[in-house]
C-alpha cells in the first residue's frame, strides 16, 4: 500500500509540470519584469541572482531586475554538441536584464517530439560590455558549459573570463574559471592574450583539461617608443583534477608555462615590474645582445627609465657590450 501511494504522489506530481518549450524564446525582446516573475515560477526556480560555484549553487538577496522599463530579452541557443550525457536534444535560453546580468536556462528532450524538461540554471552577473555568451563544448567524450563573459576593466586593459561547468546529477556546478582573452597595455611592455582550448582527456584516472595560452609584447602606453610587436610567446597549459572531483587545478608538472607566467600575462591588476623582467629576461638579453636588433631603442628607453632596478641589471650589461 506504502509503495503504492509513493508510486500515486510521483504520477500526480510528474502531471502537476507544466508543458514548457524553450523554442518559444527564439527572439523575445522588452520582457516585462511581471513575464520573467512568471517564468521563474513556472520553472519552480528562485527570482534572486544565484552564484554557482565548486561548492555548489548559493541565492544572493539580490533579485533579477529587468530595470524600471521592463527591458528584459530572450534568446534562444542550440548548442553544437550535446551536455546531457542521454541521446536527444539540448537547448539553452538566456533572459538578459538591462544590468549586466545574464540568466542561463538548461533543457533537454529525450526524443523529437517529446517534452521538454528544464534541468538547471546559472547566473552571469558582470558582463558589461556584451551579454554573456554560453557554448557546450564537447571532447573526450563529456560535454562542458562555457560561459564567456566581457566585465569592466578600465584603461588600457581588458580580461574576459571563461567559467566551465559541467552537469552532475542533474546539477550544474563550477569545474574551472580561467582567463580567455584580453590584454594590458597600459605597462610597458604591454601584452595581449589568448587562450584555445584544444582537448579534454582521462588517463589514469585523472582527467584534463588542455589550452594553448598565446601572449604578443608591445611597447604598451609607458613607453615614449612604440613598437606594436616586441615578441610572441605560445605555451601548452593544463588543468587537472582526480576523476570524479569537482575543480580543475593547474597542472604545473605537465604544463609549458609556470602558474606565474599564466597568471602575470593574463591578469588586468597590477603587477610589480621585478617579477615581470624576472620572466621575460631571455627576450630582453636577445635584444640587448644584437647590436643591429630593431628594438634596441625601446629597450634603451626601458633601461633609462630603471636604471637602478636589480632585474635589469644583466640586460644592462649585455646592452652595453653589444654597442
């Protein structure tokens, strides 16, 4: 009798979903606030901005906002590949607010023509200069959300951060937050980067996640000579987790470049000039050792500006053979 009422309660609630297709979000523009206020309702989901993290998904008592003139848009995306690890189909709907906020609705459909169930969400809350944009990436034979963002930076920089989720029981949670794109020109040398995402792969019972990070030099704003193309470096970076775990960490053992190297050349804040000489004083020494080298006059213009910074000191000397 016990399983038989267990068995009704799950019938009735099943019943109790309401039909929902997130085709219908193909271009929606001027949401009211009243209209997303109902669709969180028909989800069953919170109206207050959700951080997602490794540690799992925790509301704020800020509330998703479409501004005093109802300015709230739906977009509808098909992903390439698939996240849900079950043959069917998967969409992603994104209802931006006029704040920099950006809400991410997950659904698949097990069968063409079949409903639709909504599984998860997640909150991108600073993306200002573009809405936030979230992909499936798929290799190794899991899918990955992508959530690229474009926040505020300030003069002469920018940093745009990739967020990668994966979905576990259902549940979307945080694996990797990394740097995709920007750059610092504001310092001298300035630098812009990249990074690609080649493969995902398990071997042994550790899982990775691998990127080509790409960095061009310049002469950047401190500098009273402007060369565009000081040098290029490209390394092979990994992150790696134990199977099953939740975050990826960087993997220095199997990576090209140290974790200062990545975090130096991909970051907006402030960076004291000793540890950045310290890691690019082989392209220095090249330079100040070819007495014909075409950017030996922003390198004379950098030795004068430090002329008592101990980092520089062999470039120094090297600068002063060469001539």
């Amino acid at each position: 009798m016990r399983t038989l009422l267990i068995f009704l309660a799950f019938v009735a609630a099943a019943a109790a979903q309401p039909s929902f297709d997130p085709n219908q979000f193909i271009d929606k523009k001027d949401l009211r606030q009243a209209d997303v206020d109902q669709l969180w309702r028909t989800l069953g989901i919170s109206g207050k901005i959700r951080e997602t993290t490794v540690n799992g998904s925790k509301d704020h008592n800020e509330n998703f906002e479409c501004g005093l003139d109802d300015e709230c848009e739906a977009q509808l995306f098909i992903p390439d590949w698939r996240l849900v690890d079950a043959a069917g189909n998967d969409r992603l709907v994104r209802i931006k607010s006029p704040r920099d906020m950006s809400r991410f609705l997950v659904f698949h459909q097990d069968e063409v023509g079949g409903a639709w169930r909504f599984l998860d969400y997640l909150d991108s809350t600073e993306s200002h200069y573009a809405p936030a944009r979230a992909i499936v990436v798929n290799s190794g034979g899991k899918g990955w959300l992508v959530v690229n963002s474009q926040p505020r930076c300030g003069t002469g920089c920018s940093l745009f951060p990739s967020d990668w989720f994966e979905l576990k029981n259902g549940k979307l949670r945080m694996v990797l937050s990394m740097p995709r794109s920007g750059n610092e020109i504001s310092q001298n040398p300035g630098r812009t980067f990249e990074t690609r995402f080649t493969r995902a792969s398990l071997s042994g019972g550790k899982e990775t996640l691998e990127f080509v990070f790409h960095v061009e030099f310049s002469s950047g704003f401190g500098s009273s000579i402007q060369v565009n193309n000081l040098w290029d470096e490209e390394k092979l970076i990994r992150f790696s987790r134990t199977a099953g775990q939740a975050e990826f960490k960087f993997d220095a053992k199997n990576s090209e470049a140290t974790e200062a190297f990545l975090d130096i050349f991909s970051t907006n804040e402030e960076v004291t000039r000793p540890r950045i000489f310290r890691l690019i004083r082989t392209h220095l020494l090249e330079i100040a050792r070819g007495p014909n080298d075409p950017h030996r006059p922003w390198l004379k213009d950098l030795l004068e500006k430090y002329p008592n910074l101990r980092e520089l000191a062999p470039v120094r000397t090297a600068f002063g053979k060469a001539h």
